[in-house]
C-alpha cells in the first residue's frame, strides 16, 4: 500500500495549493464560522490499511452524509417497504426544492434530498423507542467509538432558520407522507444532520458498504448484501444531488456529501475514502474536495468504472 500511500499525499499537496473560489454554508450561521483552510483527507480499506493526512482528525459536522447513515437504520427495520414513501431516482433539482415535492404529491425523490431525509426521520420516529439516543446508538455501534455525538451548536443554527425544511415537511405532512408532527419529525431531522465526525471516524465507520453489508473485520451484519449494493447505487445516483452525473463521470465512485464540507465516497470490496475541505461549489459541494477525490482515482484507476 506503499503506492498508495504516495498518491494520497502527491494529490493531496497539489489540490491543497489550488485556488479555491468555493464559499462557506453561510445560510447555516454556525457553519459559516468554520475555518475556510481544512483540508484533510482519510482512506481505510478492506485489508486493514489507513491512511490520513492534513488535517484529517478534526472534527467536522457531517450534514447531508448522515442521511446514509440514517437511511441505513431505517432499511435494515423495515426492508423494502421503506420504499412505499420514498423514490429511487436523482431529483435532478435542488435538495431542497419544493415544486418536485407538490408535483410528486409529497413522495421525495430519492432519500437523499432534504425532503426524503424528513421522511426518513419520520420513519425512525415511528419505529424507535427513543429516536436521537437510539440512533446514535446504532452509529457508534458500526463505528465501534462512543464518542461520536450531535452537535448542540449545529442543530441550534439550523433549527433557527430552517424554514425552507419546515415548509417540506409540512407539504409532505399535507400528502399524509408524514405521520407524527412535523415539530418533532424535524427537530430529529436537524440533530441527525449535525453529528460531528473526522475523516478518520467516516472513512472506518462506513466500510460496512465497502463490505457488502458487514462491518469492519465481518464482525456482524448491518445490511443484507442486497441492501448494501442498493444504498451503493443510489449513492451513485444521488448522492451529489444535481451534480451526481458529474461525479459519477469523473469519479467513478459511490459518495454522498454533505455542505460541512465532508465527502464520503466507497469503492465496493476495496476502500472507503473521506475527504473534508469546507469551501463548496455552487451545487454544494466540496470544490478541493470533489477536485482531491478525481485526481485520486485518475492516478490509481480505482474506480468501479
């Protein structure tokens, strides 16, 4: 894994010194505090090799990438009828768009826009004891650290101007897509989405989906293999929102990122791959980020394509 190594830290000096024109989720005040120069980047692969560099131990709230996470406990409680609520197909819009949502009569897209989140979260609430413990609690548990947790700061900045969210879920409630208040359906949804992790806790955490389901080692099953190869496809089919073509086409990975700055991407039966910089493009998502990750699978042709 020499080679490996070495390509990490060759890409990793040539995109740090990039000009980044990206800009901070300022929409998010607490986000836009977040220093504007991290950088860091973690690999961990199936045969135990890890690798980080830059600053790859800071933690980071992780946003959209624990919609994954949470879709992961919801599919593994439910199985296929998770899928009576919510679609499987890129959205094509922006992952907070309402006039997809009222053309659909309150059916999201895909589990991965704003809207499929909520139902997501919806659906947990419905099927768990105590909903915020319990998940956490199932991510510590794939991820074997029980430090992980919410970030209080983060979900008081988004509850606090979360209005376009609370609009999405009271359309959907309005469809009947939504079966407990939408005050508390979105009061989960906004902790989930602040859980802070470093590169090195996401890239460990999620080679369970690298892993066909189990987690690091086989030591037990989070998913069916069937589970984990669908999560994987929409992950490459939407996991970028309107530019996961984009993604798909110069990477040529599975992902899902998040506007902290985190990208989360998986090579199947080989590595999973973290990257953190918090500037992002216009679609919302990571510029050295996305840049680092199809430069990396350029040089080592380790893509699934």
């Amino acid at each position: 894994m020499v080679e490996l190594k070495t390509v990490i830290e060759e890409t990793y000096l040539k995109v740090k010194n990039i000009d980044d024109k990206g800009e901070l989720a300022s929409y998010i005040p607490e986000l836009s505090n977040v220093d504007f120069n991290k950088f860091g980047v973690h690999i961990s692969t199936i045969d135990n090799f890890n690798f980080g560099i830059g600053d790859c131990y800071d933690k980071f709230s992780i946003q959209s990438i624990a919609k994954v996470l949470s879709l992961t406990l919801a599919y593994s409680l439910l199985g296929e009828q998770i899928w009576e609520r919510l679609g499987i197909e890129p959205s094509g819009t922006s992952f907070n768009s309402l006039v997809q949502l009222e053309s659909d009569k309150g059916i999201p897209r895909n589990p991965f826009v704003n809207s499929g989140a909520i139902v997501i979260s919806d659906i947990l609430l419905s099927n768990l004891e105590n909903p915020k413990e319990d998940f956490l609690s199932f991510v510590r548990g794939i991820s074997g650290n029980s430090g992980l947790k919410y970030s209080s700061k983060i979900s008081s900045s988004e509850k606090a101007v979360g209005y376009r969210n609370t609009a999405l879920c009271n359309l959907i409630k309005s469809f009947g897509n939504i079966e407990n208040e939408p005050s508390d359906v979105l009061d989960f949804y906004f902790d989930l989405c602040s859980l802070e992790m470093n590169c090195k806790d996401l890239s460990e955490l999620f080679l369970f989906l690298a892993n066909n389901g189990y987690k690091s080692g086989g030591n037990g099953s989070i998913l069916t293999k069937s589970q984990s190869k669908r999560i994987n496809a929409l992950m490459q089919t939407c996991g970028f929102y309107d530019e996961s073509g984009e993604f798909a086409f110069k990477v040529g990975l599975p992902g899902k990122s998040g506007v902290g700055g985190g990208i989360i991407a998986i090579h199947p039966n080989k590595y999973t791959i973290a990257v953190w910089s918090p500037k992002l493009n216009e679609k919302g998502n990571s510029c050295k980020g996305m840049r680092f990750l199809e430069e990396f699978t350029t040089k080592t042709e380790l893509s699934i394509f």
